[in-house]
C-alpha cells in the first residue's frame, strides 16, 4: 500500500504522526510523511520517504502575528481569526503541495490543519483517515476541548459546541481551498459529509486519560497515544549527565514549541517556585531559546534546547509545562507529575482533564499564575503520594498500549475493504 501521512502543525503534532508513519513502514507499506520543512531531518532519520510542504511553522510562530496566536488563550474563535491571518500567506502553497504530494497515495491521513488532503483523497477516490491529538469528536459527553467550559454545559448542548467550532474552522478555511483546487466546496460544515459517510477518525488520546465517548460511531477509533520507539543509541551530553547525577531528581521546566513573550515571565515564575522548594531545574529552551536571559540559569539550573522526553522526564521529579498533547502524553508514560501552566488551544482541556482524574493539580492560566500559586502546585505535585501512585499505575498501563499498531491496523482493514 501506498499511504500519505499528511501532519502540519509544530512537533507535539508531528511526532505521533512520525510514529504512525514508522509502524505502518515497519509492515511493508510504502510511507510518504508530507510535513513542514521544519521536520524534514527527523523524517529523514527514521528512513521515511519525506515530502515537503513548503513552509516553516518555526518561522510563521517567530513572527508578532505567531506570538499573538500563541497568547490568545483558550478563545477559539479568536484562534481561528489569528491562525487565519497567520497562515494567509502560505495557504495556497500548503495546498498545493498536499495536493501534490497526496497525487499518486492508494490512501491518505491528515491532521487537522491537514484537512486539504481530504479533498485530494476525495477527488481521487481512495480512503481517507482524518487524525487528532484531541477528542475532537462530535460528543455529548463534554463541550469542544477547544473552550473553556471544562465539562460544566449539559450534555444537549455538549455536541453543539464541536459542531460549531467545526463551521467555525471549515468557514475560516474553505476560501482558500476552493480558490486554490478550483473545485465547488460546501458552504455549510464539511465535517457533517463525513460522519454520514462514517469515514474512519483516528483519535490518538489514551481512553485512560480521557474516556472515549459512549455516542462515538464505531468508525471514531481512540487508539491510545502513539509513539515512537525509545531511542537507545542516545546519550546525554557529559554536562548533563553529571548534572542529573549530583543531587535529588530535579524538576524540568519547558514550554515546546512556545514562542512568545510570555514564557520568559512564566520560566522567571516557575523557576522562583522551584528554588522556593530548594530544588533543581532542567530547562528545555525550545522554540523560545532566543527569547531568554540565561544569566538566571545558576548552578542550580542545567539549560539546553532539547531532550527526549522518554530519556529525560523518567529521571525528573515534576515537569512544569504548557500543557501540549504530546508532552502531557510523555509526563504519564513517564509516571511524573505535571504542573501545566496552558497558552492556548487544548492545553487547558488537558490539565484539567488531569486535575479532574487527580492525576495532577489544577492547571494554571495566565490569570491564576503567580509564584505563590505555581509553588503551591509544583509543592503539591511533589510531595502527594496518592498521586504519584496513581501516575505510577498508568505508566504501566499507558506503556502496553500500542496506539499506532492499533491505527495501523484501522488503515489497513479500511483499506483491505475498499
């Protein structure tokens, strides 16, 4: 089988897709990853055939317009607005090479900002597999994870909300598909042709984190997180090693792909919370490594730009983060507390969901964060034992999920059948 793996995003969007790509490679099937010129060299050493789409996410997010996106909370149809005016310049272009890229695939997956391979599938006739971090699955089991109403709407109103914030993103979108596949698109919600088609979604959540919904179609698959096979051939520079060595488990300290103002006040934050503790930081620069002032890093901090998160979260005492899907994924494999402190998007959605299962404290957004409040949270995430028990039992279970083998096998049913 031919299959196109279509993920546009930032790296908590592109590493499970990463992963996907690899089982289904593994199982013979010719993989092509079309993804973001900022992913290319990853794709490259995992041995998969890599398709450019001909933009940067690093770059679009380094620009005032990406700092505004990232600061806009958890407002969704203020996200759409901003994530319009952000990608109106590359839109076409990103089109055009899914189009292109999708052009000879026996099938096709995408990620939500993917969504102009479903039109190429479509046209082509070939299935087709959208795929979420998220359960963005209509529901009546809670609101959109895209709005701040954390499960408190009644259940009637619950599916309404995913069914707008759907119309919401396909009317933000369908101008620039349309003019640029020179096709008639609909003007009312795409998403509606697709469940009455029942075209397979692929959800990669851990029903143990966030259960999957009674009212899900049997075409809705929650597969479980998927990700990449540990690395064992890596080593840790010699600096950091010797850092972990020389006392206690620290606390890791890092917001992704994050590129704003606003992690600079958040890192001064957490960093006074983590000494108030009299403990130790590694902190994880970054896509906002040229934003920080390193004369605050003392002995008592070791910084750097990246570690993997399977090497590096087992060996720390508590991560302090933004709350992405992928990172909220890596801390529970990891079996260690997060305290998340969300920007925008489903960050909020994933530390209350947390909070919720008493997998970890409260989330803190910009108008609750403080030194007071994250110390008290890092406090607790550190000495609560009751929770780290808890966090220990899902490790365990979270690391015999296969949710890539399990969509693996979703595709190649669908396919089969076809």
């Amino acid at each position: 089988m031919k299959i196109a793996i279509v993920a546009v995003g930032t790296r908590g969007d592109i590493q499970p897709h990463l992963a996907l790509a690899s089982t289904l490679r593994a199982r013979g099937h010719a993989v092509s990853f079309v993804a973001p010129l900022d992913f290319e060299s990853v794709a490259l050493a995992l041995g998969l055939t890599y398709s450019p789409i001909g933009i940067s996410i690093r770059s679009l997010l380094d620009s005032e317009d990406g700092a505004t996106l990232l600061d806009c909370g958890r407002r969704p149809l203020r996200f759409l607005t901003l994530l319009r005016k952000l990608a109106m310049p590359v839109v076409e272009r990103l089109v055009t090479h899914v189009d292109a890229a999708c052009a000879d695939s026996e099938a096709v997956c995408y990620s939500l900002l993917g969504l102009p391979a479903y039109f190429s599938a479509d046209a082509r006739r070939v299935p087709c597999f959208s795929s979420s971090m998220q359960p963005l699955g209509r529901t009546s089991a809670f609101p959109s994870p895209l709005l701040p109403l954390n499960g408190n709407t009644p259940k009637f109103l619950n599916r309404s909300t995913h069914v707008a914030l759907e119309q919401a993103f396909w009317h933000a979108f369908r101008p620039f598909i349309k003019r640029t596949l020179k096709r008639s698109l609909p003007v009312w919600n795409i998403y509606s042709s697709l469940y009455a088609a029942e075209r397979p979604m692929l959800f990669a959540f851990s029903p143990l984190i966030v259960p999957r919904p009674p009212d899900w179609g049997p075409w809705m698959h929650a597969t479980g997180y998927w990700t990449l096979p540990e690395n064992t051939a890596w080593q840790p520079a010699p600096a950091l090693a010797d850092f972990l060595a020389s006392g206690s488990p620290p606390v890791c300290v890092g917001f992704g792909s994050m590129h704003t103002p606003r992690v600079v006040e958040r890192l001064r934050l957490a960093l006074a919370a983590v000494r108030t503790l009299r403990r130790r930081a590694i902190v994880l620069t970054g896509w906002s490594d040229d934003l920080l002032d390193r004369s605050q890093f003392g002995d008592d901090v070791y910084a750097t730009e990246a570690v993997p998160h399977d090497w590096l979260f087992p060996r720390v005492a508590a991560v302090i983060h933004h709350g992405g899907a992928g990172t909220t994924a890596a801390a529970c494999r990891a079996g260690v507390p997060s305290v998340i402190l969300p920007f925008f998007f489903d960050q909020a959605f994933w530390g209350y969901s947390m909070h919720q299962r008493s997998l970890g404290p409260a989330p803190l957004p910009r108008n609750r964060v403080s030194a007071e409040s994250l110390g008290e949270a890092l406090r607790l995430a550190l000495t609560c034992d009751a929770m780290r028990a808890k966090l220990g039992a899902l490790s365990v279970a979270l690391r015999r999920e296969d949710g890539a083998g399990r969509a693996a096998d979703v595709i190649e049913r669908t396919v089969m059948r076809h």
